[in-house]
C-alpha cells in the first residue's frame, strides 16, 4: 500500500475515506493509554498535525509495544475512522506496526515538552522534530518558494552571483578569506607579506558579503534580475539579528529610481507576507497560539497600512526630540542603532518605516548622491522588533562621480574597474536593494532570535552541524 500523508489525512480524508485502508510513516511524538488501548500521536512532518493511532493492546505483542517511545520512527498500516476523541476529524485504527526505529527513553533529548530554544539549538540535528521548527521549516521554505514566484511573475531574471570574490569593494562587513595555502608554512614575497600569486586563484579571495555588484552588471542588460543566494560576513556581532552566514535576496532594476525601488521593496514583503497568510496559515496559527499572541494581527497590519517614508535627517530629529534617553546619544551623521530603528518602528510611527537619503559617509560608494553633496540615495526599511529588514540605494550612474568616491574611499581601482566600466559603456539609471532572508523569517515567524529561524546557524564560535 502506498504511503498517504499525514497533510492528506487531516485537510482531505474524504480522498481516502472513512472505513477503507491508510498507510502511513512518521516519527512518534507521544503514546499514552491504560491495559487496554494505546494512542500513538504520529507526525510525518508534511503538516504541524499529528495523526492520532488508536492501538487495541489484544492485537499487538507487548514487546513490539514496548519499542514504541517518543520519537521512535514507524509504518502503521490500518483503518481511517472518524474520531471518537477531539483535537482531530479522524484517527487510524491500527492493524499492523513496522518499528523502522526505535529511540531510547533514556537518551532520546525531545522526551518532555517546553524546552528551551538555548537547549534546542543546542541539538540543531533533532531539532527539526519538534513541533515549532517545524513551522519554521515549512514556512521557510514557502518563503524561498514565492520569492521566486514573485520576481519569476514579474519578469525579473534570476542571476547566479559568485560566492568566492576577489574583491572587497562593497565594504558591507569583515570577509572569511579562501585559501589553499598551507597555513602552517604560507608562502611569503620578499617583503614578508603572504604570496597570494601561489595561492589556488593567484590573488586574495574571500567569501562574498554581497551579489550586488554583480547583481547590477547583469540589470544593465537584463533589465530586472534578482539574486537569492548565501552571504558570508565575518563580523563579531553576537546579537539576536546577525549571522555570519545568512541568505539575502538582491533584486537589480534597470531604470528603477529609488521611489520606485521603496515601491517594489513595499511590494514585494507585501506579497511575501501575504503568501504565508494564505498558504501557511496552520504553522502560522501554531506559532501565533504557543508563542506569539500577536503574530497574525502583525502580519495583517503590515498587510494592510502603507509603511511610512521619511528622510533621515527628519528622523534624527524625531529621535532627538522625543525626549527619550538611548544608550546611544542621537546626532546627524551617526549610523542608527537598532533601538533607534526601533523606537521610530515601535514607539512613534507604530508601523514600518522607509528612511532615505542618509549622510553619504555612513553608506557604500556606489549610492547616488543627492544635490545637497552630503546625503545619498539609500533606503532602509525598518521592522517592528527586527529593526533593518531592507537595505538599499539608487545606484550612482555617473562615471566621473563614481569614480571620484572610488578615489575618495581608497578602493583599488584593479578591484572596481569592471564595475566602473558599466558606467562608461551604455549607462543607465538604476536601483535595488537586499532583504535578509532570516531577518524576513523572524518577522513572519514572530520568534525573537534570528539562530531559531535558519537550520544550522552559523555564528562567532559557533559552526556546530
Ligand atoms: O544593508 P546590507 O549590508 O546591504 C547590502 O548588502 C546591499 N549590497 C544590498 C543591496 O543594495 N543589494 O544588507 C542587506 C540586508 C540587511 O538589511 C539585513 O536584512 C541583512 O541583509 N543582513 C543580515 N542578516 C543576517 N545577519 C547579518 N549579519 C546581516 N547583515 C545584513
Ligand atoms: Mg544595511
């Protein structure tokens, strides 16, 4: 007998029906019962569900019985039958149980309910088997899914962007070298720095922080492109919002300016927010009902109010007369700290945020200057209890005024010249920004810490599985 799932039983049991045979296959979650009957909650990960096994002791060897613990994996072939019990429109009643696994009590670390995430990360391996990582799981994946859905609806190119890079122009984040080089004995030129021309590319690689560069270099002849893929920065920031690898998704659009870049950005978490709420919404009201009260009302807000736009120097000022004390005192030209972006997210506009035209010496080379000479045309987008979820910028198309801040910021032109080169040959407007993938995940999932939103979180000390 083939395999039904347990998704297939709890929304469509009519394709199988009452009273004919199921087989399924998942790992048990509980068993509880008196002499007579056993119940074994059974969950294959296709659904947060499990489906509930009614067991008829008479039927089955005590000893079989016995190997049946929490987490011990199982085919159960039997009966569908309407439920007696509540929590559940049917149950299995069981006729014969295959043990593919058994998961001893003593050791088996998901026995009890109401662990820690701390005690969870900790197990990252087993992790995947509880109830909310679950969640977590499948509406990650829902996510990657309407991300390309979206831009692939649009008509936007999906561009393959290099991890290993020769450059570090973007300056977003310390980068993780790659080398072959025998680190116990690096070969050294004669003025005793390390001789990269032996190394595996001939030149000083590291892992990118960042498709972008690349990213523009095919909008400016594709039109639209966006690039989803892992991105590596080596900073020491242990916070709940940092990975040092993290997924980001970049879209690049020719002949965007940087409204129409706030408007696809808006857009675009819009439709993703949406498609969870349609498309996800039993993981969704699990995490909202075990975790977070508030979750789905967020989601539906941001759904339906328009984030609210405003230039950073009006921030600061906002931020200066609020009379509220920060652990970092607010003045024009500082890079905002996260309670910054809070407190305007959370404490005065009560929604999402998209500050613009930042001072041109806290942001990347390649913004757009605005006429004043002291701000560039970036964007940020900001979250409640996130913070940045966006970040993003009209890219600057002149060539003398690129080549200027390339000068001015001491980046080797041998580095950039491919990039400059864009700016030489057919030019054109043009916009785009990144969205942190976890950062994306821990506003839809509603939980606090960005490890418990990613399967195997890479961190500073940290690169266990
Ligand atoms: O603001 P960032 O550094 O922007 C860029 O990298 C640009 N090249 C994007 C572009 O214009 N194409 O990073 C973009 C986003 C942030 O807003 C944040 O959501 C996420 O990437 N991010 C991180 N997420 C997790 N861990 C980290 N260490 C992150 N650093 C940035
Ligand atoms: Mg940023």
């Amino acid at each position: 007998m083939t395999r039904t799932t347990i998704k297939q039983l709890v929304k469509n049991p009519e394709s199988v029906g009452i009273g004919n045979p199921v087989s399924v296959k998942g790992w048990v979650r509980t068993k509880r019962g008196n002499k007579a009957i056993n119940f074994i909650a059974l969950n294959d990960g296709t659904i947060v569900n499990s489906i509930q096994i009614v067991v008829d002791l008479a039927k089955f060897d005590e000893n079989l019985m016995k190997q049946i613990t929490t987490g011990s994996c199982l085919h159960v072939t039997g009966t569908l039958v309407e439920s007696q019990g509540k929590g559940q429109n049917v149950e299995i009643q069981a006729e014969s149980i295959e043990v593919y696994g058994t998961a001893d009590v003593e050791t088996y670390p998901l026995q009890k309910k109401g662990h820690t995430m701390e005690f969870l990360r900790s197990i990252a391996h087993l992790r995947p088997r509880t109830n909310y990582f679950g969640c977590v799981l499948r509406l990650r994946h829902a996510m990657a899914f309407a991300i390309h859905k979206y831009f692939n609806d649009k008509g936007y190119f999906y561009l393959h962007t290099p991890l290993i890079t020769g450059s570090d122009a973007e300056g977003a984040g310390a980068m993780f070298s790659v080398t072959t080089l025998d680190l116990n004995n690096v070969p050294k030129t004669a003025d005793g720095k390390v001789d990269y021309s032996k190394d595996f590319f001939g030149k000083s690689t590291s892992l990118t922080v960042s498709g972008q560069l690349e990213g523009e270099l095919g909008a400016l002849a594709l039109g639209g492109i966006y690039t989803f893929g892992p991105t590596f920065r080596a900073e020491n920031s242990n916070t709940p919002r940092h990975l040092a690898e993290f997924w980001m998704i970049e879209p690049e659009v020719a002949f965007n300016d940087i409204n129409d870049n706030m408007d696809l950005a808006e857009d675009f978490i819009k439709y993703l927010v949406r498609y969870a709420l349609e498309h996800n919404m039993d993981d969704l009201q699990f995490l909202n009902d075990m975790f977070e009260k508030e979750l789905i009302e967020r989601l539906n807000f941001v759904i339906n109010n328009n984030f609210v736009r405003l230039g950073y120097t009006e921030a600061i000022d906002i931020l200066l007369k609020s009379g509220h004390t920060f652990e970092v005192p607010v003045e024009w030209g500082m890079d905002l700290q996260s309670e910054h972006e809070r407190f305007l997210v959370e404490n005065h506009f009560h929604c999402p945020v998209i500050l613009t035209d930042y001072p041109k010496d806290i942001k990347a080379f390649y913004m757009k200057m605005n006429d004043d000479g002291k701000t560039v045309r970036a964007m940020d987008v900001l979250f409640p209890k996130i913070g940045e979820i966006i970040g993003g910028s009209e890219r600057e198309e002149d060539y003398d005024k690129l080549l200027k801040r390339v000068q001015e910021l001491h980046i080797p032109e041998k580095d950039v010249w491919w990039y400059l080169e864009t700016r030489k040959f057919g030019t054109a407007p043009h916009s785009g920004f990144g969205l942190g993938f976890e950062r994306l995940m821990l506003f839809i999932t509603g939980m606090s810490n960005i490890r418990d939103v990613i399967p195997f979180p890479r961190t500073p000390q940290n690169a266990e599985f």
